[in-house]
C-alpha cells in the first residue's frame, strides 16, 4: 500500500477503494424501501376549463336550407322561395313573395292543407320542410275610400236665338192673322179663356 503523505490524498484514497468494493443487501432490501404501487395514492386529474367561445351562437335554423313551393291558385301559377330559414317568419315570407311576384302583403293568404297560416309564426312552426309546397290565395285590393274630385262641369254654349225673317214678322203684325188664331182658341176654349192666351202669346211675339 502507498504512503500517504497528506490527510487529502488519504481521504481520496479511502474514496477510491470505497467506490470500488461491491456492496450488499439484505434480501427485504427492496420491499422495506420500495413503497408498494398498490398503496401509492394517485394525485387528482385536473380538468382543464374549455375557455367558452366568444363567438356568438347562430340562431336555431339560420343555415339558409329551406326552399318552399308555393303554388298560386288564381290564376294557377307555381314558384318556389329559396334560401329560407326554419325561424323566418310568415310575415318574412310573405314579403319575400313580393319581392317575387309583386303581390301585396295585405293581399296576399298562405295556406298550408287548408289552415291559414299566421303572420307571426315560424317556418319551424308548422314544421316545413324543403319539400312543403304552400297554397297562396290573392285577395282582392281594398276599395279607396277617397272619392276622386268630380271633373269641373264645362258649361255647354247656348245655340244662338232663331231669328224671324222680315215675312214672318209681318204675318204677327197683321189682324187678320190674330183673328184667324183667335177663332181656332175659341174651338177649345172660352172666349175668356181664348182672349187671355191670346194676349199672352202677343206679347212674348212682338
């Protein structure tokens, strides 16, 4: 064995053959310092939060699947409304029909097997489908209840006054055809009565 000169090269010696001599265990060895795996306590799982989405939800049926036949019955005509959504309501839908086909809102009356549908109800309502064909009644437009201006009366001319030529005028100058006409009252009349129409009509002639 070498001289060790120093307390350092000896405590390095002596861990030098420490390290290199073969050490034993007792045959419980491992059972008295290994914990059993049945025994060991299993940590807890974290679950992990799902952050919510701040993206708003769609509404319930926004997907534009839905395509309506709608069939008009006077005068018989069909045309479909496409790119519906099962929450669109009647009233949407008949606007859209306007735009289609130019019919009022006010005129127009859905049906769906005979029931008439109602303006504030859904597609989803009534459980269409894309394969729902709807019956479109056009009602009549509403009398105006404003009476149009009467056309100003144009006044119609008064044809001029027949004037008597110059033989006739003579004629009702004349006795003799006064008294002519005198004797032909008197065939109908009094002679009072023949007097008095005389001289009335004397004076609206001369």
């Amino acid at each position: 064995m070498a001289t060790i000169t120093n307390e350092q090269e000896y405590i390095d010696q002596y861990l030098k053959e420490l390290s290199t001599r073969s050490v034993r265990f007792d045959k419980d060895y491992l059972s008295r310092t290994l914990p059993d795996p049945l025994l060991v306590k299993k940590l807890p799982q974290v679950k992990h939060i799902e952050e919510e989405s701040t993206t708003p939800k769609k509404r319930s049926g926004s997907d534009d699947a839905l395509e309506i036949s709608v069939k008009i019955l006077k005068p018989a005509s069909q045309f479909k409304i496409t790119r519906l959504a099962a929450d669109t309501t009647i009233l949407e839908l008949k606007q859209r029909i306007y735009q289609q086909q130019m019919v009022p809102v006010k005129q127009q009356r859905l049906l769906l097997k005979g029931k008439v549908l109602t303006d504030d109800k859904t597609l989803a309502d009534y459980q269409m489908t894309k394969d729902t064909t709807l019956h479109l009644m056009i009602k009549a437009a509403p009398a105006s209840t404003t009476d149009d201006a009467a056309p100003a009366a144009t006044p119609t001319s008064q044809p001029a006054p027949a004037t008597l030529s110059h033989e006739a005028r003579q004629t009702l100058t004349s006795d003799v055809f006064w008294s002519s006409i005198q004797q032909t009252l008197e065939q109908h009349l009094s002679v009072a009565d023949s007097e008095l129409v005389l001289s009335q009509w004397k004076k609206t002639q001369l």
